[in-house]
C-alpha cells in the first residue's frame, strides 16, 4: 500500500484512528441529503484500487494523471492506492482493508464484480465507484467512458488514409468494450470507405508487449497498413513505425514512440469525474449512479498526428463536430459479420446497448 | 507467400532468441546438475536492469552487460544457498523467481512504460542479407541474432562435448561423487556454472527489454521465464538443439498470429494454444516413437540432487 505525497505509515495509522472516530458518531443526515455525510476535505480519505501498475503508460497511467488534477483541487484530502489488484478474492481483501483503514470513499479504476460488490454491501457508510462496473446498489455506483464515439471518429481518419483498405486490430479479450471498439472504428472507417474491412488478432492479454509485436508483425504482413488496438502499450505503434505503417492508439497521447506513424488517440481524461464524484462526498450530496463519460468530457481523440492530412482531419473532426451535436453515427442498418441485419434501418443503438455489445460487424474476422 | 514467410521467419527468430538464450543458460547449470527456476525472476531482473542502464548511459551494449552482471549477483545468492548450503534447489528457484520479479518492479518503477534511449536496432548485414527469406531474418535483424543462435551456442556445445573441460563439467552432473573421487572440483564447477547461467538469463530479459519490446514494464517477462526451463527438456540438455528450439517455439507462436490473421477457419484460443500444444508434442511424440530417445535425450543424472561429499 502506497501513499500519495508524504503519507507515512504513522499518518495512516491516525487516519485509521480518524475514520474510527468518525465511524462512531451518530448520521446527521440533513433533509434533502444523502446518507453520506458531509466532511471535512481533511478529514477525507479516499482510496484507490488499480488494475495495473500506474507507470503502466496508459490505462492505469491515464487514471493516475486525474488523481493527481483532483488532488490539485482538493490539496488537504488523503487519499491511498494500491496497485495490481488481482482480479482475485485478493481484491475482496484489499478493498476491505480500505474501509478498515477509514476510506470514506472506494474507487476501483476496473471492473471488480462480486469482489467489491461484497465489499460494498457490508459497509453501507461508505462511497463505492467501479469503473466498467454494470451494478447500482445504495452505496456502489459505476462509470464508464463512451469511448466507441472516440474511435468512430478515428476510424473516419482510417478509412480515408488507408491504401489497402484493410485494417488490423491488436485485441485482448473477446469483451464488450473490446468489440464495440473494434465495431466502431470499422464503422466509421465503412462510412467513408464502404470496402474497409478489419483483421483482429487476440492476444489474451491487456499487456503483452511482446505479443502485441508478434501480433502486429503478422497483421502487417498479411496486408494490413493501418493498425489499431485496445492495449495499455505502444507495442504495435512501434511496430507501425518500422514497417511504414500508420497506427491509433488509445489512453494517452503516445506519438513519442511512432511520430511518423502516429494518427491519433482514444485519450481518457478522468479528472473531471473524479473531482465531481469527491466534491460531491465532501459536500454530502453524494448517490450511487452509472455514469458514463461521454466524447469532449472525459474521452476524446488525441490532437492529429503530424501523418494526418489536414483535409482528412477536417472530415473526421466534421464527424466529431455532428456527434458533439447529438447526432449518434449508430444508426441502423448494421449488419453482422455473417450479413444479418442486427439493426434495423433508423433505429439507433444506444449507449446501453453499445456497452454490451457482443457481436462483430460486417466486414470483421477473428473478434468473437 | 515470399513476404509471409519472411515476416513469420522474422518475428520467429526475434522473440524466440530470449527462449533461445535463456535455456542456454539453463543448460549450462542443469548440466552441472542444479536446476535454477530462478530464470523468470532473473530475467525480469535483466530486463528492468537493462533498461535504468540504458536511460543513463545511451548505450545498449552496456545495459546489457549490466543486465547479465545482475543476472550473474542473483545466481551467485542462489548458488550459495543450493550449491554450498545444499539448500532445496526448486524452493530456491521459486524464491528466486519472486524476488525478481518484486525486486524488477520495484527498481523499474521510474522507468516504467518510457522509451528506451538506445536500443539494438535493425543492421543490414551486407550480401547475406539479401539471401530470400532466411537473409532478412537473421542477417537484417539486430546484431545480437547471430550470437544468440549460432555463435553462443557453437562454444557451449564445442566445451561441453569436445574438450576436458566439458568431460568434467558433464560427470558433476552425472555424478558428483565420482567426480569428487578423480578430482574435479565439484562445488567450484556448479557455482561457476550457475553464476554463468543466471547471467545468461538476465542477458535474455536485456534482449526483450532492449531488443524485442523495446521498454521495461511490470509482467513483462510474462511467463516466457518458465518456458525457457520446459525448453531445455525439450532440447536434451544440448546447446543447438536448445537455440533451435527457441526458434521452433518462436515460430510456432508466429504462426497462431498469423493465421489469426490470415482468418484461417480455426478459433483463435486454439491457434494461441499452438505454442504449448507444440511443445507438448514436440516432448512426446519423439520418446513414444523411438526408443532410444530416451536415452539420448535423458537427463543428467543427478539433477536436482544436492551434493554432500560427506554423504558419499
């Protein structure tokens, strides 16, 4: 367990002390208020569970980074993480020794399932949030980004740069927010590029440099020129690089490893989220709810990489521009990989149905 | 077809060499007859080490350098406790593996994730890179491929099978008593050749770090540590035959890849099993068809045992 800043042991142990303190007075809930109570910003201590290590250069990192503008915010408030929490009864464990150490507020940057949902139900006094959760109880809410407008957009980009018209996927699991990325950069490349079709490989993993490499070496030498993914490394960028080809990336900016390679990003900013989520426990006003972030707060894409031609930023921002309206680009018909039609013409999906999509669209081999 | 076969031959070559020199390693100190499965924690030790040494000095060559003299510290701890303590040398590799793989994370925090400064980068060898398929592979590659396949192992398998020197290293791991018996100093060779090992091993996660990946991060060793201990079975404990199977492995796992990505009609979870159901092949098929495998590709004898010149 790790502290931010100085926290030491001793520190933690007063906080300890603190939460049971607080523990024992009685609710004064006001009307019109939550049953969290108000506090004090320094007498909060706010808890962090990460799936990986926050050097990990994306996933991890891009929640780390809007710890830290929230803490900026919030300068007296506490706050404790560990990393690498195993999706595991590891994670029960860790989760509870949060509460015992007096968090007020628990936050899993990953999906926990039963093994915070546990947790949660036995300590009811305290604020629960699960990232790529799917529950809502009285004290365990979820959020989410709605990253598949993000990679619409990317994949207008992509349907216009790409001379093969075949596009490769470096994926991890066959998981919903897994397929309703790769659907969703097909499809905005389909939109300007109707012969796109996308190549995904599985590498069974969210970090595997070295399978990511292997993956994107067999994508491009099957004919593949522009790459895309869901990992939380630069692997197939840097192999984008090598091989002339281009590639987007996802969770933060990382042309640094392929700047001639380097389209554009889903980047994730989660600052905002977090200091509206921890205002709102400060202030009492605090209920369990399923958010998701949608494009321009809290997801977006990266500023152009110096290999985008002008006017194909400008089609693609045009498309952000549309949805940043309201305008949703999920519209029907969509077919299946097999050429049903799964949405039929003018029905929209919406974002409910996006976050648990679990079929490949047309012109898609080896997601599910 | 040209361009596949070079792509799949290349990738092969460069992610199977950490197999090919790691079990290089494991068969110079199995030879002697201590089995070390502190290579996972060792490699990760070389890989994060590699990587601080890079950032610092701009020079690959000497992150690796720094990598196998870590490499070669964490084989000197562990040989102390099996080789002259007679400690349990599988509870001493696992110990090992996860003081590595704690000690890496925790010694590679600042580094984690960043660009390496310096990396082996590709070198076009003149004339014989042009050689179709097999030219880009081995000689368009990073300088370390030829060590690592050809060089390297030609001087283990020349040691261990033509000279003296070899003679002996090979009876303390047949017999240890026998070899007290005519002289040979025992203790001395395991130690040397357990430190030489773990040396290799952390040059293997210099190569992922520096070579393959190129950037040090947490897990990502991920298992390739265990795989190199398999292959050393695998290849009979003889050098060539361990590099050609890091090759072999390398390239099976190419091969799920591309045909991922190639869309032939087989599920993806079966061709991402290819790797571990070659080498359940590879093990079986050999020694079921051909009796005198067995013998010829049987382990030294006292591997694994302690040696204790009391006891003799």
């Amino acid at each position: 367990m790790k502290g931010h800043g100085l926290l030491t042991r001793r520190h933690l142990l007063a906080g300890v002390g603190a939460g049971i303190g607080c523990g024992l007075l009685p609710a004064q809930a006001a009307p019109g208020q939550t049953r969290f109570a108000p506090l004090a910003e320094e007498e909060a201590l706010i808890a962090f569970g990460h799936v990986g290590p926050i050097t990990d250069g994306g996933w991890t990192t891009a929640h780390e980074l809007g710890i830290q503008k929230m803490k900026r915010v919030f300068p007296k408030l506490r706050t404790i993480y560990v990393e690498t929490v195993p999706y595991s009864a590891d994670a029960t464990r860790i989760f509870r020794q949060f509460v015992a150490e007096g968090a007020q507020m628990v936050i899993a940057t990953s999906n926990y399932g039963d093994f915070i949902k546990d947790v949660a139900d036995r300590a009811p006094d305290v604020a629960f949030l699960e990232c790529d959760g799917t529950r809502v109880t009285d004290n365990l809410g979820w959020y989410y980004i709605t990253h598949w407008y993000a990679s619409y957009i990317i994949g207008v980009a992509a349907g216009l740069m790409t001379k093969t018209n075949r596009l490769g996927y470096v994926g991890t699991f066959p998981v919903p927010s897994v397929i309703a990325s790769a659907n969703a950069t097909l499809l905005g490349a389909q939109s300007v590029n109707p012969a796109c079709t996308m190549n995904v490989i599985s590498i069974n993993s969210w970090f595997d440099p070295q399978a990511a490499t292997q993956a994107a070496s067999a994508l491009a030498d099957s004919g593949c020129d522009f790459l895309c993914g869901i990992t939380d490394d630069p692997a197939y960028l840097r192999v984008a690089q090598a091989r002339g080809l281009k590639a987007a990336m996802w969770n933060l900016d990382m042309r640094r490893f392929g700047p001639d390679s380097y389209v554009s990003s889903v980047v994730l900013d989660f600052s905002h989220f977090y200091i509206e989520q921890v205002r709102a426990r400060l202030t009492g006003q605090w209920k369990a709810a399923g958010t998701f972030l949608t494009l321009g707060h809290g997801v977006d894409r990266d500023v152009w990489g110096a290999t985008v031609p002008p006017e194909i930023a400008a089609r693609a921002d045009a498309v952000r521009d549309r949805i940043l309206a309201g305008e949703t680009p999920f519209r029907g018909p969509i077919r299946d990989a097999s050429g049903r039609i799964r949405v039929a013409a003018g029905e929209i999906m919406d974002d409910q149905a996006i976050y648990q999509w679990d079929w490949a669209v047309q012109g898609m081999t080896g997601l599910v | 077809m040209i361009v596949l076969l070079t792509g799949l031959l290349s990738t092969a070559v460069l992610a199977g060499g950490v197999l090919a020199l790691a079990a290089q390693g494991e068969v110079l100190a199995e030879r002697v007859g201590v089995v070390d499965l502190g290579v996972e924690g060792l490699m990760a030790l070389g890989a994060a080490t590699a990587v601080l040494v890079d950032m610092k000095t701009v020079n690959p060559w000497l992150g690796l350098l720094a990598a196998m003299a870590v490499g070669s510290a964490g084989g000197a701890v562990f040989a102390l406790a099996t080789v002259i303590m007679r400690a349990s040398q599988i509870l001493c590799g696992l110990a090992m593996t996860f003081l590595g793989l704690g000690l890496s994370a925790t010694i590679g925090h600042s580094v984690a994730g960043m660009p390496v400064a310096a990396t082996f980068a590709p070198v076009a060898i003149p004339v014989l890179r042009d050689i179709p398929v097999i030219g880009p592979a081995f000689f368009g590659q990073n300088l370390l491929v030829i060590p690592i396949y050809v060089l390297l192992p030609a001087v283990c398998q020349w040691m261990l099978f033509h000279t003296r020197h070899g003679l002996n290293l090979r009876a303390v791991g047949e017999n240890p008593a026998a070899a007290d018996a005519v002289g040979i100093p025992v203790t001395k060779f395991r130690f040397l050749y357990v430190v030489i090992g773990a040396a290799l091993a952390g040059g293997a996660g210099a190569y992922l770090s520096l070579a393959v990946t190129p950037s040090w991060s947490e897990g990502m060793v991920s298992g390739r540590g265990w795989i190199a201990v398999a292959l050393v079975i695998f290849a009979g404990w003889r050098p060539f035959n361990a590099a050609g199977a890091g090759l072999l492995f390398g390239l099976v796992s190419a091969i799920g890849y591309l045909g991922q990505a190639q869309n032939w009609p087989i599920a993806a979870p079966v061709l991402n099993m290819l790797p571990y159901l070659g080498t359940l092949a590879f093990i079986i098929v050999p020694v079921v068809l051909w009796k005198k495998m067995r013998r010829l590709m049987a382990a030294p004898a006292a591997l694994g045992v302690p040696y204790d010149r009391s006891e003799r």
